[in-house]
C-alpha cells in the first residue's frame, strides 16, 4: 500500500507500452491506485513502430484525446490500409485495406458473388469494391461521412511513436501518476510469494509497489529476468530476426497506406508521416548479412536518409504467461511478431483493455490471471496465423528464404482455415479474432489462394442482376471518390482546427 493506503502499480519502462499503461490507469484508476511510471533516459527506447490499425480510435476515445491535437503532435498522417508489393513476385500488388470490399446480398458476404463473378469471367478486382483502397491509391482520404451519403472510412494512423509517447505522458503527468528517472538495476521480491516487492535503482533508490506493470522491452527486466516466466520462440514460422530502420526526408504527397514491399530475405517498410518517411527492412539473418540487408535498404529510400541506418535484433514469440503473480508484461516486454500488419501497439491497448476489468487490489486473485493469459493466448495465436499466411503464400520463386517459406509447415488453425475457404468460398472468424473475414479475404486473394468455389445461394441471382449488383458497387465508389478531399488536405483541414491561424 502506498502512504495514501491505496494499492500501488509500478510500470517499470516508458516507452509507448509504459506510457499508455500509465495514460490508461491515470484515465480510469487513479482515484483507487498510486501510479508510478520508471524510466531511463540513458536507456531509450525502441524507437520504431509508426503504424497502427483502426482499433486505436478506441484507446484514444476512452482517453478523451482530442483528434486534432493528436494528429498535430504526432505528426499523424491517416492510414487506409497496407500494400504488400512483390510477394507474388516483382511488380506484384495488392492491398490490405480496412473497412468493407463489397456489399453482402441475402445472408451472403461478397465474396460468394465475387467468386461466382469471377467464374463467368467479369468480376474485376477485389480492389474495385473497397472505397478505402481505390481512396488509398488516389492519395484521398475523408474524415466521417460524405454530404451526399457515403459511408464514414475506415482508418488507422501513421504517427512517431516517441512522439506518441510523449503525449501520453503529459495526458498521464497531469492526472497524477509520478515519474520516476533512473535505472533499474535490480529487482527485490518477497520470499514466500515470489511476487515482486520493489525496484532497485542506480544510486541506491527503491521503488515498492504492490503490482509491477513489465514495459523494459525486449529486456523483459520483470516477466522474464525476476520472474523467469519461459519464452515461447516462433522462429520456425515468423524467422524474421533483425530489422535495420533508417528514416528518410519526405518526397512528394504523403500517401495514406503503409507500404510492405518483399525483399530477397525479407521485406521493408514504409511508413509516411507528416514530417518525415520511416522506413525499415525486416530480414532473416540466416539467409542475409546486415551489411547487405543495409545497403538495400538504402538504396530503396524514396528520399535522403535523415538518420544513421540502425540495427534491431528481435525473436518472435510470446511470453507463455502474460501475468504471472504481481507482475503484468505489456509491449515487447510480453512478446513481439513482426510488424507486417501493425499489431504491436494494438496489443499493448487490448492487453490494457483486458487488464482494467480485472484489475487487482492489493492482492491478484489467480482466476483473473488465468483468464488473462488464456486470452492473450488466443488472440496472439490467430494473429500469429494470419502472419504465417503471408509468408506461406508467396510466389517469389527462386529466392532461399521465400522458397524455405512456402515449404512451413502450417499450424493446424492455419490449415484449417485455408481449406474452409478454399473448399466453400467461406471464411471463419474464431471468436474475438483480431482480423476479419474481409482482411483475410484481402490477403488470401491477393497472394494468390484462391476459392475453388463459391455459395450456390449465390448462383440464384440472374446474370443481369449481378452485373447491375457489382457495377452499382463500382459507380458508387468513384462518385464518392470524386468528391474526396486530398489526404494532405484532409489533414491540413484537421491540424487547423488545433492551431488555427
Ligand atoms: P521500448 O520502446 O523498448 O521501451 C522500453 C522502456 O523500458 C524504455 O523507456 C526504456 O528506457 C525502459 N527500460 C528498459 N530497461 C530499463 C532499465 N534497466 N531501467 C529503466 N528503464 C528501462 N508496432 C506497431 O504497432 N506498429 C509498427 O509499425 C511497429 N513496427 C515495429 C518495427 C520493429 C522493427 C519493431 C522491433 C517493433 C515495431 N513495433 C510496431 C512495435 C512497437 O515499436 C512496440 O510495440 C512499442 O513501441 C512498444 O515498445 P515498448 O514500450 O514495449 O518497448
């Protein structure tokens, strides 16, 4: 208990995991908690990790952010999607886009009609029936609904973690938790229970609590070092296991999507901010040397780097408990897959958001600590699948790594998931499961698996019919594309209601 005989949270780690663990419990515990965040400067932070998927807004609304000043002091710019360039080989493309492809009919998702389209030979893309694509690739973005009716877009952001960061902390500053500078040099725990009692700090400081929230990163100081919980690798399916980030000015229009781009042992990134590109190629070290994996990151900028190119080290997998005893792992700390769908921050805010309800006093109860970690398994789990399917279902033949990768062997979820769709034309959502139908849908097609058939419900609608249906679809778009503002201009007309001049 603290002087104030209330219990006490720890966060041990300020980076964007430390700071919207302390964001969230200044929000909803700070009448009932201490709340003390400890971080070093000397230290830093990972320093990467700009993009994010729609699920955010949730994290920000709860906060009671305001838009625009979040977009102006993260330097944000909107996400529509992420383009995967090369993975059926060069020159290939395709989008995962957020938001609907395509109108269900009757008690059918699109797809069915797609496919029976496709079949009779004049479906089109997947593409043409997503507004956020077609938007994506014009370099268009609107914030809610059109005048005339179109439908509010779905949309993430790009935005500079560290700045991020910062704004939470102020958010979290303000409302009482404390910070604390300095290193943490070691960790003390109870005798009997195991569980953690205080952080030692350089100089001799100390720092007790009842709970301690984990967010040192890949240092895993508390989940791992004090409390040894095992490491589960996945590198015999994610074998990513370096990245080198190198920012670089910004060149021409700001584009609204994240670009993933396969590489010969790996892929790169591309992140647009208001301010700057970020840009990173994630690599298997044991098919390619860091010198090499540099030099083609260089070579592949779209404008001149602004900082020395910087080497990450990583391992994929999850902490098999998320919760062990008094000690909460978020962000890196807990686990890490690779960035290729934006999913590490999210996990940080789910991880939160299944936290609070469950929330200790003084003491955790362990049926709340199971029930937490069965749930972070699952939803890391499926996460994990969808990653693997990129991977998997690649057609860059010739190259070692993607040659090794087609050859996975494919957890069972995986497996089974593929056939259903390959089988039906159908796609089975588990659950909660992060990504829906239409992301898999997106991915799938766009690598290249394709349904061998479709819904014969489908089948009764009139040939006529259907053409009207899917043309209806496609005019819909382009009227509504033809009345969007450009995404600079969106942005520009949001940052002005913060610092309007
Ligand atoms: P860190 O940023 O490493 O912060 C750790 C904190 O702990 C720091 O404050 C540090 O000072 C402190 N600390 C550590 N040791 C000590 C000590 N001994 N004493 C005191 N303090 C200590 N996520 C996304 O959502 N989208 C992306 O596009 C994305 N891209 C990524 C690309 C790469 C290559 C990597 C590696 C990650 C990416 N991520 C992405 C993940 C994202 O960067 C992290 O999930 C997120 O920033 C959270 O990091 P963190 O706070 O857990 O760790």
């Amino acid at each position: 208990m603290s002087a104030k005989g209330k219990p006490s949270i720890v966060i041990a780690g300020g980076g964007t995991a430390g700071w919207m663990a302390a964001a969230a419990l200044a929000r909803f515990a700070s009448a009932t908690h201490d709340i003390t965040l400890v971080e070093s400067e000397a230290i830093g932070t990972v320093g990467v990790g700009e993009a994010t998927i729609p699920q955010i807004h949730n994290f920000n609304h709860a906060l009671g952010l305001d838009e625009a000043a979040f977009v102006s002091a993260t330097q944000a710019s909107f996400k529509l999607g992420i383009e995967f360039a090369g993975w059926s080989g060069d020159g290939s493309a395709y989008m995962h886009a957020f938001g609907p492809v395509g109108r269900a009919h009757g008690p059918l998702p699109f797809q069915h009609y797609w496919l029976r389209a496709a079949d009779e030979g004049d479906a089109g893309s997947l593409a043409e029936y997503s507004l956020n694509e077609q938007a994506a690739r014009a370099g268009k973005f609107r914030r809610g609904p059109s005048r005339s009716g179109g439908a509010a877009m779905p949309y993430a952001y790009h935005f500079d973690a560290a700045l991020y960061a910062a704004h939470l902390r102020e958010y979290a500053e303000a409302r009482g938790v404390t910070r604390v500078e300095g290193r943490i040099d070691s960790v003390a725990k109870h005798g009997e229970s195991g569980h953690i009692r205080a952080l030692h700090l350089d100089g001799g400081t100390q720092v007790v609590g009842d709970f301690f929230i984990d967010c040192t990163g890949f240092r895993a100081l508390l989940i791992g070092e004090a409390m040894g919980t095992d490491f589960d690798a996945w590198d015999a399916l994610l074998p990513c296991d370096r990245a080198i980030a190198a920012p670089c000015a910004k060149a021409g229009a700001i584009t609204p999507y994240t670009r993933a781009t396969a590489r010969p042992a790996g892929w790169q990134w591309r992140i647009p901010l208001q301010h700057r590109t970020g840009n990173g190629h994630v690599f298997c070290s044991q098919h390619m040397g860091e010198d090499e994996a540099t030099q083609l990151l260089l070579d592949n900028l779209d404008g001149e780097p602004t900082a020395d190119p910087r080497t990450i080290r990583f391992q994929t997998g999850k902490r098999r408990e998320h919760w062990r005893g008094n000690c909460l792992a978020l962000g890196l700390a807990a686990g890490f897959m690779e960035p290729l769908e934006s999913t590490s921050i999210h996990l940080v805010q789910s991880a939160i958001a299944r936290f609070l309800p469950l929330l200790p006093g003084a003491v955790p109860a362990q049926a709340a600590i199971d029930r937490f970690n069965a749930d972070a398994d699952t939803e890391w789990l499926a996460i994990r699948d969808f990653l693997v399917l990129h991977y998997r279902a690649n057609a860059r033949e010739g190259e070692p790594f993607w040659d090794a990768m087609r050859g996975l062997a494919l957890p069972d979820t995986l497996t089974s998931k593929i056939a259903l769709w390959q089988q039906t034309g159908t796609i089975h959502r588990a659950g909660d499961e992060l990504f829906a139908e239409v992301g898999w849908l997106q991915v799938l097609a766009g690598q290249g698996v394709m349904a061998r058939a479709h819904n014969p419900i489908a089948d009764a609608m009139p040939k006529e019919d259907l053409a009207r249906f899917l043309a209806q679809q496609k005019q819909a778009i382009a009227a509504d594309l033809a009345t969007m503002p450009t995404h600079e201009a969106a942005i520009a007309d949001l940052t002005a209601r913060h610092n309007p001049s």
